[in-house]
C-alpha cells in the first residue's frame, strides 16, 4: 500500500454530547458532569459541566503542576480566588476565567442562588479518575485528609494551605 503524502485522510469523529448527558456524580451540593473526556481526546481535554448549590466550596486554594483549568460562568456567580486568599472575584454569566499552571486558584459560591459552569482541563490527565476520587472521598464523614491529600497530588493538584485545603467552610 503507497502512503498519500499529499493529502489528508478526513475521517468523521465528531461527538455531540446533549446537555442532558454525560456521567455525573454528587457531593455536598456541588454535580460534575463529564462531557468530553480523557479517553475520547487521549488526554489532551477535558470538559465537565459544574453545578454549585448555595454557599458550596468546589476547590481550596491549589495549583496544578502540568495542566492548565479554564472556568466559563453559565449562570449565577462564581467567586473566584486567584493568586492569594484575598484575590477575590465575583465572576458572573458568560466570565472567563483562566488558571494557567502554578497559578494558586480556587472557586466557591457565596451567592443564596445555584452557579452554573464549563470547567476545562488541558491537558486532561484522565482528570475523571480525580471526580470519581472526590466523590466517594467526601462522601465520607468525617473526611480523611490524607486521603484528600493522596487524591489531590495524584491528579496533579496541590493545595496551598493543607491545614485549610478540604472544601468545607468553617
């Protein structure tokens, strides 16, 4: 068989996620659903759809190490931490918000209403095994922080504070 140097082999692998699907998992009022995936891009993206209850915490402040996360405000508003404790921003609908690697980073809702947003990862670095992880850790009570902490540095995030890292306010 002659290898075509010349042209491209177009092939057709497009995957349109609904929004009503996707794996989603549940925990102290924060859903994560994952829309495009670690297998589906060999690592390279990952996004998930992100829902945050009244006053939920979704991260600490923590930084990843070889992945870039991107935020994109749907609805309500995502207090943002960037930097430092006290680099707060109120991010509202249609706010982007990018967290380069080794950049201190977190996010919670401080707002009596739902927030909704697009969470990307890239690379992805099966980035689902870190949800499902989180899930069945804070399902646990009283959570474990070494097991938090186990979970958080396999999956290439590292808190800033870990006397202040599980997502729980005080």
């Amino acid at each position: 068989m002659k290898v075509d140097f010349f042209n491209d082999q177009l092939e057709n692998r497009a995957s349109v996620i609904p929004v009503e699907e996707g794996e989603t998992f549940k925990m102290n009022g924060i859903s994560f659903t994952f829309k495009v995936t670690s297998e589906l891009t060999n690592d390279q993206l990952g996004v998930y759809t992100i829902k945050l209850a009244p006053k939920a915490i979704g991260a600490k402040l923590h930084y990843h190490r070889f992945m870039d996360e991107t935020f994109i405000v749907q609805k309500g508003t995502l207090t943002i931490f960037a930097g430092t404790p006290e680099k707060r921003y109120d991010a509202g609908p249609g706010t982007v918000v990018y967290a380069p690697r080794m950049t201190p980073h977190g996010f919670q809702n401080d707002t009596d209403e739902e927030v909704a947003l697009t969470l990307l990862f890239n690379p992805s670095q099966k980035r689902e095994g870190f949800f499902r992880g989180l899930s069945e850790t804070l399902c646990e009570q009283p959570i474990d922080p070494g097991k938090y902490l186990k979970l958080y540095n396999k999956y290439d995030s590292f808190p800033v504070d870990t006397s202040n890292m599980l997502p729980v306010r005080e």
